[in-house]
C-alpha cells in the first residue's frame, strides 16, 4: 500500500488514497538519503518546520509580562476567549512522518561519520517535535516508525507523559552522541541537544512537582536531577559561556540588536537576509507597527543597582517614570526605553511614547544601530542575525532545578556558577542564597497581586529569586514566559494588574527629566502645550487612571476586568475537534468539553 503523508492524524485516516509526499523534491526511496547533499537537502526542512520564524523569535506568546498594543489575545483573556477547535495547525504530525521516514532509509548512506551526523540531528528534531507537543497538549500518542494507511497505530491513544519524555531523552541521548562537539552558528550540534535535554527535564520536574493533581511514574526530582546534571555537564564543558566584554550598560543588549550573532553565547542563532527575502522585523516591535507594551509589573521586578529589592522602598509603586527607572540593574535600560534611551550610535534622546505602547513602557531589547534604521526606512525587513538558543539558559535551569529539588541542598557553589556570570555581565552583585532564604520576598513575588502563591518550602526565596532572574534575562525572547507560568501552576499571575506608568494627575510632565517636556496628559478639550506628545485618559479612551484621575496607566480597561483563568483546564491546549472524531482512542483534555 502507498505511504502518504500525513498532514494531522485525522488527515490520515480520512484522505488515505491522497499521493502528496513529504516537502522535498526527491528521488525514490531507493536512491535517496545516498550522500551529504542529499542528507542535508532532506534535514534542512526540520529546521524550517520546527525552528521560530524570524517574528516567532521576538514575537513571544504575550502572558502576564508583555502584551500586544492592538488588543490582547485570546490567551490573556481566557474564558470564553479560548475554545475547543475544529483543527489546529499546532497539532501537526506531517513533520513526524518525515522525520520516522528519514531514520528509515538512513542506512542508504555508506559514509559512517556523515551518517551519524544526520541521524544525530533527525533524532533531535524528534525529541524537539515531541517537546512541542508535550507542553501543549500534554500526553499524546507516541509514534517512531512511519505509518501504513491500514496500520492500527494510527488509532492508538495517549502513552504517558514519563513514557513520552523517556523516549525523548533516549532521542536526545542518542544525537548527543552522534552529533559533532564544534561550534556551529546555525546548525544543530550536540550543545543544542544538551541545552534542549536541560529544557525538557526541567519543564517535567516542575510539572511534576507544582501539578500535583496527577499520578506520575517519576517524580519531580528525578528529571530535576538530569535537569541539573546535563545543564552543569553543558557549563563546564561547552565552547559557550556568558558574552562579557565588562561593559555592563551594553553588553546584554549587544547580543540582540548588533545583527551579528555572538557565539560565545549564541548556541543557535537565525541569519536573514533581506536581499533574499529573507528578513524579521525586530524593530518593528520597539518603534514601529508591530509594537509591544510591557507591564508595570515586570519593570518593578528589576533589582536596584545595589541589588536589594525596589518593591521594598517606601512608596515604590507611586513612584514616578524617572525615579522609577533609576539606579536600577543596568539590563532594564537594554530591555525597556529609560530616561536618556537613544538608540545605537545616535545622540537623539528618546522618551518614552505612548504612541508605540499603551502602557508608556517601550521594548528596546531588539532595537538595531541608528545606521540600520534610516529616515523612510525604519520598519522596514531586517537582516543579520538574531539569537535562538542562549547558553543563559542553561545557566538559569542549573540553578532551578537545584533549588526545586528536595533530594538536595542547593549551595552558593552552585549560585555562583550559574546565576553569578549573568549577574556579573549586568553589573550585579550576586544572589546570596541564606540571605535570600532568610529574607523571601514575600510582599511581592510571593504575593498574590504580583507573584507565585504556590512556592514554600526552605528554599523559597532563592527560588523567587531565581524566577526573577529568569524573567529578567529571558525577557521577549520565544516564548519563555507562558510556558514557565504553565509548568509553575501559576496561572493566577495571567489575571494580576496590567498597567503602565504611574502618574499623579493631569498635567505636563518632563519624563527624561531634560528641561524639555515630553507629554501631556488631558481629559476633554485638547489643551495648548509645548509637550511634545499627547494623552488623552478617562472613560471611553484606549487607557484609563487607575484612581480615577491619577495613577497608573491601565490599558484596554473593560478588556482587563473580564479576563479569566481556570485552574481545571487552561494549562493544557485543547485538541482539535476533527482528530478526537476520527480516532476514538485519544480522550480531550480536562475541562473542554466536547460538543454534543
């Protein structure tokens, strides 16, 4: 019988006579898969599959920390938002069937070293398919061969969660092996497996330990454990460290705006090329029209440059734009626009505006030299690099997984090795684990109004602290941030305050703190003013004062009240109506409910 592709599973079982192959022009099975060209022409998809586009690097799935400046997405606002889907492209199992099919006839090449090396990257890529899966959907249907249209697998249901990821770490395991040790800027190595094996085992052992609804074969610190082994085996033994050339004021920023990809640091990076048609639009998101506004609540995460807690001044949350930007840790200035911001290799200053963000928190992180970003030019496709994968990750799941393990006693040995080289790249003093211990910042991530209800234990406060660390350093890049919240059961935080700079009423305001005077605030008749911008706040405007007439900035505030989060079913996706119809052996996920 005919081999087909399958474009999801439900596809497969109703399209069974359909003749569309896998997308490569190729020859037949017989002759193909022969040499490296023909290897690499078959491997390259993966990439393209799996890997973020040039928006999907930047664009993070927007949580509780950042969200869109033209409405908040169905994610932000749940409830009713959020529904059972016919189809979903997500669930997706083309990609699969090529990736089995490709181990198949891998055996056709006859040159040991490069055949290793391909498999090494198609067992990677099947690891990272299943990853993707796992962390949406959760459990699902494990497949390592391809499929026949009559085969009984193709109605098999869910295997476990610890079944799925054993045989993603047997996968990863394997193009660690297989895979060369060298350095590649944008190709899959054996680092790349390793930092991806680092991620998965820590996705599962938080999973394991703040989901506790379930009944696992593994506990928490078991993958807690490999989490923290791999990630320490990937510190002390990769070609990769943390990028610092000792100028804290630009050295973070310089690994996402220069176009040049740092691989000191970078693990994988992306290169556009706009001649080519091939380009992002990073910029885009700061000052043109894509843009993000970034949340009051992540600005106050940020330590102050001495390294004690801003949330614990008296009066931090009625804190004005400059007083609030700072003499705080020098990555908020390479992330958000901060009084005096002007971009690369220009003098021009740039306040804040709330023309590109509603809560007058702008995103800089990705903003490329002013010699890139020319008059008429500005939004237009970006070329160069952007960073993937980052060894700071790595840094930061050390350090995590040490802490959440309870079979083990996280020491300063081991903050210093992982949370003390991003802290020194910053400028920081380090994270003093008994002082953290000893003194959990319990007023404010520890809060219900701004922080995770759910962390105890002894080792509370390093963990807080390295939540912070992780938002901070990971900051709008992929799409971090909703899935820790997910592996953390810390849904609560998707309905926490969104809100902007704070103000104390109507009025002109210096926000740079310049002599020259930036905005004006007004409600009802356009005012005369020499502010270079205008507001207008009150019922019925796109923002909002949080106290009526004075306060913080609050966006989209009839969308804001009616967001939801339920605990019973929005940490898993749903699956797609059309597959649960065709293959009665899967089962929905709790809480979405299949139409009668």
């Amino acid at each position: 019988m005919r081999r087909i592709l399958i474009l999801s599973l439900s596809a497969l079982c109703a399209a069974a006579c359909s003749l569309d192959r896998a997308p490569l022009d190729r020859e037949s099975m017989d002759t193909f898969y022969k040499d490296e060209n023909q290897l690499q022409a078959a491997t390259s998809y993966f990439y393209s599959a799996l890997l973020p586009s040039g928006d999907d690097i930047y664009k993070f799935e927007y949580a509780d920390l950042y969200f869109s400046c033209s409405s908040l997405s169905d994610l932000q606002l749940g409830g009713k938002n959020r529904k059972t889907p016919t189809s979903d492209k997500l669930w997706e199992w083309n990609t699969l069937r090529y990736i089995n099919e490709t181990l198949e006839n891998m055996g056709h090449c006859s040159d040991e070293v490069v055949r290793n090396k391909y498999t090494g990257i198609t067992y990677f890529f099947r690891a990272y398919f299943y990853y993707l899966k796992l962390r949406r959907y959760g459990e699902v249907p494990w497949y390592d061969h391809s499929l026949l249209t009559d085969d009984p697998d193709l109605y098999r249901p869910r295997d476990s969660r610890d079944f799925i990821v054993g045989k993603i770490f047997e996968d990863l395991d394997n193009a660690i092996r297989m895979l060369p040790d060298n350095k590649e800027k944008y190709k899959i190595t054996k680092w790349d497996a390793m930092l991806i094996k680092s991620r998965v085992a820590l996705f599962e052992g938080t999973w394991h330990k703040y989901h506790t609804e379930s009944q696992y074969e593994k506990d928490a610190n078991y993958y807690l454990k490999i989490a923290a082994e791999v990630s320490k085996e990937f510190i002390e033994s990769s070609p990769y460290h943390i990028y610092n050339t000792g100028n804290p004021n630009t050295d973070y920023q310089h690994l996402f705006s220069t176009g040049e990809t740092e691989d000191e640091e970078v693990v994988l990076g992306k290169n556009f090329a706009v001649d080519l048609f091939v380009s992002h639009f990073a910029a885009r998101s700061t000052f043109g029209d894509r843009t993000t506004a970034i949340n009051k609540k992540f600005v106050d995460m940020f330590l102050k440059a001495d390294g004690t807690r801003f949330t614990d001044d008296s009066g931090w949350d009625k804190k004005e734009f400059y007083d609030q930007m700072t003499g705080r840790d020098p990555r908020l200035a390479q992330i958000v626009r901060s009084p005096g911001y002007h971009l690369i290799d220009s003098d021009q200053i740039m306040p804040p505006s709330f023309s590109n963000s509603l809560t007058g928190y702008n995103c800089c992180k990705y903003a490329v030299s002013a010699t890139k970003v020319g008059p008429g030019e500005a939004w237009s496709g970006e070329d160069g690099d952007l960073p993937v994968w980052r060894a700071a990750e790595v840094y930061l799941n050390y350090a995590e997984a040490q802490a959440e393990r309870t079979d083990y006693v996280i020491t300063q040995d081991d903050i210093d090795l992982s949370i003390k080289p991003l802290r020194d790249r910053a400028g920081m003093p380090n994270l003093n684990l008994a002082y953290a211990n000893a003194n959990p910042d319990n007023a404010y991530l520890g809060s219900a109004k701004y922080g995770y209800t759910n962390v105890t234990g002894d080792n509370k406060g390093v963990i807080l602290e390295i939540r912070r660390e992780r938002a901070v350093e990971l900051a709008q890049e992929l799409d971090f941030r909703w899935w820790d919240l997910m592996r953390w059961k810390a849904g609560n935080c998707m309905l926490q305050d969104l809100s902007g700079i704070y103000f104390p009423g109507y009025g002109e305001y210096d926000l740079d703190h310049d002599g020259t005077l930036d905005l004006c605030i007004y409600n009802g008749t356009e005012p005369t003013t020499t502010a270079t911008s205008l507001l207008k706040v009150g019922s019925g405007q796109a923002v909002e004062f949080s106290e009526g007439t004075s306060g913080n900035i609050v966006p989209y505030p009839s969308r804001v009240k009616r967001r939801s989060f339920d605990e019973e079913r929005d940490y898993l996706f749903p699956l797609p109506l059309g597959d649960l119809e065709v293959n009665h052996g899967l089962t929905q996920n709790p809480g979405w409910d299949i139409p009668k």
